[in-house]
C-alpha cells in the first residue's frame, strides 16, 4: 500500500508520474534559469516566528472575508490554465473541490472548461481572471460572459505583456489547445516553427500596449469589482489605487515570466505599506505550507493564492486531490495559528514573524 500523503509537497512527485512530460513540465517550470521559481519558495524559509504563549486556543477560528465573500480560510485557487492536462474533467473538478472546501475559485482566461460549464457545475464563489487581447471587443464579451455567469470579480493579470521565457515549454515544443473560451470568438492558428505553440498564442492574441488608463475601459464593460495581479512595487500599488481597483494581488506569476522579479513574500510589506489597509492585497508564488500562509497574513496580506499543488492535486487524484491538498493547508495553518497564540486570522499580526530585513533594523 502507498505510504500516507502529508504534505502538499508530495503531489508534485505523484503528478509527474500521472502525466507526459510535457505536460507536466508546462505546470511545473518557471522562466529561464529558474532562479525566482526556486526564490519563491526558499524567502519563506527565512522568515522565522515570534510565537506567543498562554493564550486560550482551543477554539481556532481561520475563517475570513475576500472582497466581502466569506470562506472557510484565506486560501484561494489562483488562476491556472489547462486543467485539462492534469485530469478530463478539468476546471470543473476544481471548481467542486473550491465548493466543498468553501474556498473561492480565480479561474483562468486559459481554462480548458467554458466559464458556462463551471458555473453551472457548482456553487463555489467563482473570480475571472483575463488577459486583455488585442481585440477589446473579445474581452469584453468574455468579461460579460463572466458577470453572466455570476462570477464575483475580474482578475486582471498585468505581468504578461509577452509571455516569459519557459524554456521546458519550448525544448517540448509545446503544443496546447486555444482557451476554450475565446474558440468561438476568435479564430488565430497561432503558428511557431521553433518552440512553443503557447506562446506564439499568447503573442498573436494579447495585447502589449496595455496601460493604467485602459482600467477605465475595463470598468465601463463591467460593473464586477477589479483585482490586478502582478505588482510588485509600492510605486505600481499606488498606481493601481488611482485607478480604482478593488484589490491587489502580490505575484510573479508563479515564476514563469520575468526572472530574476523578486520572491513575492519579499516584496508584500512593500505593496501592504503603500496601500494603507485600503483596499485588501492578496499574494501568490511559493505558498507550499501553512506556516506559509501565516507569514504571508503576518505581513499584512488577506489571504493567499495557491497554483501548481492544485495542479499536482488536479492530476493525481482530481477533484479529490484538490480538495486534499486545501484541506493540508488549511489543517497546517489551523496548527501554525494555535501554537502562535493566534485564535482568529485577526489575531495574526506584524510581531508574530521576524523577516530577514528585521535583524537589520
Ligand atoms: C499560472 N499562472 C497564471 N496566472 C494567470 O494570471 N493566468 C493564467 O492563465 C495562469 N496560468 C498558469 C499556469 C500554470 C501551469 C501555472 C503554474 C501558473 C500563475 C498563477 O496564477 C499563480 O500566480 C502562480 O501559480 C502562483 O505560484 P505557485 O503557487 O504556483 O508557486
């Protein structure tokens, strides 16, 4: 009998057996070196705890709010494309995992499921993230669908102007499907002689020329609430805010556009500061444990993102494994939190982590 699973970390290990390389390889790389893919996750093992004693946890309490909609825990899934590499039933499957861990669902602009499919498989609270395509009026009918839908809110990824350097996907000369969703909206054979089939989609369909002032346009096709993915300065924070977002997620993509971009849990104080408590700063790249997600709330975010152990997840058990892998999180954070002194994600505070640039000042 296989010995027991107890971490998400050992999904990555069953998923690369489950699925072809290069499929595997297009969920588990990052761009060029790999330097920030493997930052991601070693900055959260420099932050250390200031656990507090004696105090009453018998009772932990990890629910919370993410833009006013509650859920059992700040975990999120972050928009991930082709879910249909990882298991047949796709999106669908992670949206019913999202549902029974009655967590919230970001499901991608590359999804493999139709955005009518996922709403209608279940009751999960359903966000939308979008690339803005060089046709507006694709995005726009997109972003309509959406609010149809009844997902709760746009999450408009800004780190991905072109698509980063993955050289996995290039060496497989990867081939992937069109986004299931933009299929009848656009008809682009992307074609690439020398590496990914992905990226030169991603070339041919997004649009570059996206600037701060096209978040005015966003809003007048849409009344759902706008997240923008990608900051990672206090100085694009601010920007954001002058533009009327409804919030900010901290990301590098996971690693998989510009490397050498600093680990995202570096750099959340940053973006937590110059926000103010304004509007709620969400943060993904690297959350593989619980006491990830308490340094990451420590630090001033609402809650986190998780993308590849959902994948890892998604393949080796489908929508089971997904919801293994949030229950993981979610049993490690309910331990980080009682042994922290911290009943409730409002108790979690600045003073319960010590960073590396803490010993400086
Ligand atoms: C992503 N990510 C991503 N982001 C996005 O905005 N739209 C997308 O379609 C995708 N697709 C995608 C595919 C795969 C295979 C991965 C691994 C990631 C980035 C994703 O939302 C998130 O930022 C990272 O995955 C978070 O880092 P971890 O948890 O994977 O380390």
């Amino acid at each position: 009998m296989a010995s027991e699973l107890v971490n998400v970390n050992e999904f990555q290990e069953l998923a690369r057996r489950a699925l072809p390389k290069m499929y595997f390889d297009y969920y588990n790389g990052g761009a060029e070196d790999e330097h920030t893919l493997r930052e991601n996750t070693e900055a959260f093992r420099r932050i250390t705890f200031r656990p507090r004693v004696l105090l009453d946890v018998s009772r932990i309490d990890m629910s919370t709010t993410i833009l006013g909609y509650p859920t059992s825990a700040p975990i999120m899934i972050a928009p991930t494309g082709l879910h249909k590499f990882a298991h047949p039933e796709g999106e669908v499957a992670t949206a019913r995992a999202a549902a029974a861990c009655n967590t919230i669902m970001a499901m991608s602009f590359a999804a493999d499921c139709t955005l009518e499919e996922v709403a209608s498989s279940c009751n999960a609270i359903r966000f939308f993230q979008i690339y803005v395509c060089k046709r507006r009026d694709v995005t726009a009918v997109l972003v309509q669908r959406a609010e149809r839908n009844g997902f709760k809110a746009i999450m408009l990824t800004v780190d991905t102007p072109r698509l980063g350097r993955r050289e996995a996907d290039i060496k497989n000369k990867m081939i992937a499907p069109q986004p299931k969703n933009l299929e009848v909206l656009l008809s682009t054979e992307a074609v690439s002689d020398t590496g990914s089939k992905f990226a030169a989609f991603a070339a041919e369909t997004l649009d570059p020329s996206l600037c701060w002032k096209d978040i005015d346009w966003l809003r007048s096709v849409t009344s759902l609430p706008i997240l923008v993915k990608g900051v990672l300065t206090a100085e694009d924070a601010i920007k954001a805010m002058e533009v009327g977002v409804a919030g900010i997620v901290v990301s590098n993509h996971g690693a998989r556009q510009l490397d050498y971009s600093p680990a995202t849990i570096t750099v959340l104080e940053e973006v937590v500061r110059a926000v103010g408590g304004k509007i709620p700063v969400l943060i993904d790249g690297g959350v593989r444990r619980g006491t990830d997600i308490f340094k990451a709330l420590a630090l001033g975010a609402q809650a986190v993102m998780i993308g590849r152990p959902v994948l890892y997840g998604l393949a080796a058990k489908g929508e089971n494994g997904v919801r293994r892998v949030i229950e993981m999180l979610k049993d490690e954070l309910e331990l980080t939190m009682a042994l922290s002194g911290c009943p409730t994600v409002k108790d979690i505070t600045r003073s319960h982590v010590r960073t590396e640039y803490d010993r400086f000042n």
